[in-house]
C-alpha cells in the first residue's frame, strides 16, 4: 500500500473545476494509475480526500492505494506544471507499528449516514412509505458525531476523552454536496471528522486505514489519516 499527496493550485480553474465534482476527481484519480493495476485487494483499496486547511489556506489532494499513482496529468492540469512533484510513500513501515494502545491524531472525512426504519407503534402516513429502507445523511453535528462513536469498535479504535469526558472529535466542513454521475444527480452529506484516537484492535484498525470507513469511498470519503499527537 502507498499514501500519496499533492498540492492543488486554486488560482487555476482546472483545480476549481476538478474539486467541484466528487464524480470529476474520482475520474481524475481512476487516470492516475494504468490499465490492469490493483484498484483494490485484500491488502486494500484506492480511497482519496480532498483537504481545505484553513491556517494556511492551502488545498491538497491525498490518496491511499494498492499501487504508487502518477499524478502528472492532474499537476497539468491543478497544480504547478513547473514543479512537477507530488509525494508517494510506501504505507508499510506504518501498517507494520500499529498496536494495540496508540493514541495518534486523526482526520476522517466521511458520508455519515442511516438506514431509514420505521420506529415501534408509529403509523407512517401514506407518503412515507417510500423512505422505509433508503440511505439518508445525518444532517447535525450531533448526529454526525455519534455515527462515528458508533462505529469506532468496529474499527479498531476508541475517540480519547476531553477535558469534559465526551469524545475528543470535532466535526466541521460539513455539506451537502449534489453532482452528476451518468446523468444522474448524486447528492452526498459530508462531514470532516477530526480528533484524537485510541488503537483497540491493531487488525481492525490497519483495515480501516487500507479501506475506509463508511459510504461514498469512491467519491472523496472514508480516508482515514493518522499523525502523531502534537503537544502544545
């Protein structure tokens, strides 16, 4: 597996063009490896995310894959043409550490979502039948939140408290975001998911780096990253 990074120019429209549709850069990176590679394996899968960072203004394009991209044609087209570099490392020496008890910080960006049921003794009307059984976005903060507290024993991890006791995550860039795919319109609620983390299950929580977590992986979310937690 391999963790890649490069940096988009925001000054170029291809950049805003390519980050205007989940569908756009997916298709992007699809062209960033050859015919015939390992899209996904045992090992894992392709799975990108697009970060806005706000303390230094800048946007940069983040893959996880079974093989090294070739980022050229999006440097052409989103980055500096001059400059062509982009950052592609092996993700082993990091797969291979990972141990029950870490605390690392984390970055997720995710499509948190539900399966609509119909609750005990309520009597839907007519109109509502149709949702019984759809995908629905969780739309609050709040319910975004506790999607993700949810699901963290399923991969391998524990959100570390604050200074409170509540789970030290805050969630933020939070959108509902409509595009086209083959002519149909595709509307995804996303949010980004930032905090601090506790390694309960090293198995567990190596797939969910290699694979993602949630929905939509093929559109932007799942990527789950890791990095040492600062101290002030």
């Amino acid at each position: 597996m391999f963790i890649s990074r490069m940096p988009l120019n925001m000054a170029r429209d291809g950049a805003v063009r390519l980050i205007s549709s989940p569908y756009r850069t997916h298709a992007a990176i699809e062209k960033a490896f050859p015919p015939g590679s390992v899209r996904e394996s045992k090992e894992g899968r392709i799975l990108w995310r697009v970060d806005s960072l706000t303390r230094n203004n800048s946007v940069w394009l983040y893959t996880v894959s079974p093989e090294a991209p070739d980022f050229t044609h999006i440097i052409e087209q989103a980055g500096w043409p001059m400059h062509m570099e982009w950052e592609s490392k092996d993700y082993s020496p990091l797969l291979s550490r990972i141990a029950v008890g870490q605390c690392w910080q984390f970055r997720l960006r995710a499509n948190p979502v539900r399966r609509v049921r119909e609750d005990k003794g309520r009597r839907l009307k007519k109109a509502d039948a149709n949702i019984i059984g759809t995908i629905q976005g969780h739309v609050t903060a709040a319910q975004q939140r506790d999607w993700l507290v949810a699901r963290a024993a399923l991969h391998g991890f524990a959100l570390l408290p604050d200074d409170c006791g509540a789970p030290s995550v805050t969630v933020g860039q939070r959108h509902r975001e409509q595009f086209k795919r083959n002519g149909q319109a595709v509307t995804l609620v996303t949010a980004v998911f930032e905090g601090r983390l506790m390694v309960t299950d090293a198995d567990l929580f190596r797939h969910a780096l290699c694979h993602g977590i949630g929905r939509a992986k093929g559109f932007g979310c799942g990527l789950l990253t890791i990095a040492p937690i600062r101290t002030e």
